[in-house]
C-alpha cells in the first residue's frame, strides 16, 4: 500500500462522514426535500465544493440497469452504491484499507450486491474489456503517474463503452485570488502549463493534521492520453452549484459562481 492511501486511511472516517452525508444532501435540498441529512449537514457545516459535481455525474452516468461500472478510486463508495441501487453491476477500487471496509460495510447495511477491492487504478487486476463504464471522481489529480492509470483505466472498458473521469479545474490550481482589502477582485493564474506538485492538509476526527500531494496539470494532460487511445471525448462540463448550494456554503457559493473548480470529462471508447 502506498504512503498516500495509508494516509486516507486516517482520514477515512471523517471524510466519509462529510462525503456521504454532504452529497445526499446536496440532492434532497435540490429535489425540495427538507430531510434529516439536510439539516446534519447545516449543523456540521459539510458544505464542501465537492458537493457540486455531484449531480452532474449521476446525470451523465445515465441509465446503468444491468451495466458493469468500475468505481476507480471509489473512497467510502457514494457513487458506487447510489449506482447499485439503480441497477448497475458495481466494483469500487479503491487503495485505502479503511475506505474500502467502510464501503463494504454500508453495502452490507444497505443490502447492495456492489463489490469492493482493495487496488491501484494504475494497476488493473481485471480483464481486458470488463466495464461498461468507467468512472474515477476527483482521483487523477493525486495520480503521479497519470499516462499508466489512463492506460489501465482505457484497458479494462470495453469497446464502445464510457469513461467518466472528473479533476480539479486547471484554473483553480494555476493560481489565486487577488485581493484588496479582504475582498476578492479576481483570479491570478500564472504558469499554467508547467505541471508541478502541489499539497494540502486535511484534519482527522482526532485533530490530526494529515498532508497529501496532488498535482497541477493542464487541461490538455487529461484529455490527450484517452485520445491518444482512440478514445472520443463526447462531453466537457464545468459544473456550477445549484441555488440550494448558497445554504450549506454561502462563501464557496460565490465563488464556484466566478470560477470553475471541477471539470468532468466523459469519453467514448472507439470499437
């Protein structure tokens, strides 16, 4: 297991927690309903930017009735499991031990056929052609290796099927906010095609500081290794928050409105 899965390891939890109670949400409050999760969230302010792409995936997804999906990089298993309650034969890969029991076990609570493996994205134990669709949330950008996890990622979809694939926005990792007097004017973006390392931290419930690197690339270094394997890019979405959005976080509402910070990216596999 590599350093950065042991690392989610200590932020499984709590990730999860914000992950999943957050993105259910998220939905009801865009559907009208005022439920439990709604009002958890407010009261732990779980109000993360993550939260937006969320219903744009699930719509893209599409019909999954019977279709084999690959969750690559799967976490606690939100997707997965939302995918397996609409039918879909589900296999979550994910590199973190304590992501993957977690998953597992909502499955089990939940009384879902989704199945969950510990593995690396760029290393593929699964047959050539198995998944209908691939789909790997905000994962790509903490990949080093970004041309063997598309290679894997390409491998194992079979002919004519999706990938679904999402990442930090480029701009929001080429730059920030120009400010005066606390106020933002707007967003300073320099060398952005130079790709780099970059790192964040993230608290545990334990109030442990836990750092990760992740990296900034240009939208062409996503794009061109699937095209490159006679992939079909079929669409490009900069997803933008719902008005419900403005409640659970009126600061990052604003600011999702300015600028991007998520892309997804959905090709078709020629065949």
């Amino acid at each position: 297991m590599d350093t950065q899965s042991k690392k989610w390891d200590k932020l499984a939890r709590i990730h999860d927690r914000e992950r999943e109670v957050a993105c259910r949400a998220y939905l009801d409050l865009i559907a009208g309903r005022r439920t439990e999760d709604v009002e958890l969230a407010l009261r732990l302010n779980l109000g993360s930017a993550m939260l937006i792409e969320v219903p744009y995936i699930l719509e893209l997804m599409g019909d999954v009735q019977g279709k084999r999906v690959l969750d690559a990089g799967c976490g606690g298993g939100f997707y997965s499991l939302s995918l397996s309650k609409r039918g879909a034969k589900v296999l979550g890969v994910d590199g973190s031990r304590e992501m993957i029991e977690i998953a597992k076990r909502k499955a089990s609570s939940k009384m879902l056929d989704a199945e969950f493996m510990i593995g690396d994205i760029s290393d593929l134990r699964t047959e050539d052609g198995t998944f209908d669709i691939v789909l790997s949330t905000l994962v790509l950008m903490d990949v080093k290796e970004l041309d063997q996890a598309v290679r894997e990622l390409v491998r194992v979809t079979r002919d004519g099927g999706d990938l679904i694939i999402s990442v930090q926005h480029p701009i929001l990792t080429s730059g920030n906010w120009e400010r005066e007097s606390g106020q933002k004017l707007f967003r300073k973006m320099d060398h952005y095609f130079i790709e780099r390392e970059l790192g964040a931290e993230w608290e545990n419930e334990r109030r442990e500081r836990v750092s990760f690197k992740y990296y900034h690339r240009p939208l062409q270094a996503y794009t061109q290794p699937f095209l490159d394997r006679g992939c079909v890019l079929t669409h490009l979405v900069e997803p933008q928050p719902h008005e419900v959005y403005r409640e659970f976080n009126p600061g990052e509402y604003e600011d999702t409105r300015r600028i991007p910070h998520f892309i997804i990216l959905r090709f078709r596999k020629a065949g």
